[in-house]
C-alpha cells in the first residue's frame, strides 16, 4: 500500500467532490498537508516519547494539536468555513475512535523507555512511526468525511461535531484502517528513520 498514492487519491476525490480544483489548488497540495503535518507530529513526539513511562502518552496527546492543525489547513485550502471548536472536537474524536489501534504501540514504547540509552532511542523512534501513523489515517479519514459529504451534496459547514464523529465512523469503516497504519509506519521508518534516531539521541 503506497501512502503517497493514497494521500493524491483521496485528495483527488475530495477536490472534484467539493469543485475546487483550479491552477492553485491541485491533488498534491492537500497530500502535503497531510503529509507536512504527520512529520511534524512525529518530529515532535520525539522530544517527550523518551520520558520513561508517560513519553508515549504525552506524545500521543501532543499529536492532537497537529490534527487539528491540519484540519484547519485542509478548511483554508478548500475555503470551508467552518468554527475552530468542531474542527478541535472532531480531531480529538478521531484519535479517540483510533486509539485502540495504538495502545500496544504506545505500552511497548513505554516499556522501552524504562531500558536506558538505546530503549529511550527505540521508545522515541517507534513513538515517531506511531504518531505519524495516526496523523496520516487521521488525514485521510477527515478527507474522506468531506468528500462523502459533498459528494451527498451537502455544506459540512452545516453539521455540528456530534454529526461529524458519525460520518468520521463511517469513513473509518469504509477504510483498511490498519492496512493504512503499517504502511504509514513503514513510510516512517523508509524515510526519516534516520532523522528520528538522530534527535532522539540528542535527548
């Protein structure tokens, strides 16, 4: 499963759902919000994943900010109003509904940080490739809510958070959800493995 593909499809099929598609605004500009905010995510979490025990945790949580984020850049791109509260709130329910795809991952990294020296690397390396994940499955679900949303003909402007997190159920079910996640993980460790480990031993 190649995530680049992935992220241009869906951004694809968003963009001819909503009509915006135009000379400034193509498929790899939305793939590249996703994208530039999935490695800030995991960048990110490589400054507190290697706290023994709790890294992991505050790392998942720091990672909520950067979906919201990237929720947001996705609305400016699409020019979708929309208020900042239900964007927050669908973001941190997104997580929330993937959670139980990371709890072993973020366990294992909490165990790993306890080992000193290389488990703190390892915690923070396999933290990395587990928040990127997350954002990336968390970008393609949001794109793939709008796009059933304008594809059905309808304002996603007009839908209150509580109706979001069902077409984000939805979405989810219509996706390889933990197809997506190996692959993003393995993206991950293909492209700044190296990066991650790098920062991780500057801790």
């Amino acid at each position: 499963m190649n995530i680049d593909k992935i992220l241009l499809q869906s951004s694809e099929y968003l963009l001819h759902a909503c009509d915006k598609q135009t000379e400034e605004m193509f498929p790899e500009k939305i793939a590249d919000i996703v994208k530039f905010h999935a490695k800030g995510a995991a960048l990110s979490a490589l400054g507190t994943a290697w706290v023994p025990g709790a890294g992991a945790f505050i790392a998942n949580a720091a990672g909520i900010g950067f979906i919201w984020g990237m929720y947001a850049r996705i609305n400016n791109a699409i020019d979708l109003k929309t208020s900042e509260n239900i964007t927050k709130t669908l973001a941190s329910g997104i997580v929330t509904n993937l959670g139980a795809y990371f709890i072993g991952n973020t366990l294992l990294s909490a165990a790993f940080s306890f080992i000193p020296g290389l488990g703190s690397v390892g915690a923070s390396v396999l933290t990395g490739g587990m928040v990127y994940a997350l954002t990336i499955v968390s970008g393609l679900i949001y794109l793939k809510i709008l796009t059933n949303i304008f594809t059905a003909g309808k304002d996603p402007s007009t839908f209150s958070a509580s109706q979001l997190k069902k077409f984000a159920e939805s979405a989810k079910n219509e996706m390889d959800i933990e197809g997506i996640i190996d692959s993003a993980k393995n993206y991950f460790k293909d492209n700044y493995s190296d990066e991650a480990e790098k920062a991780a031993r500057k801790k």
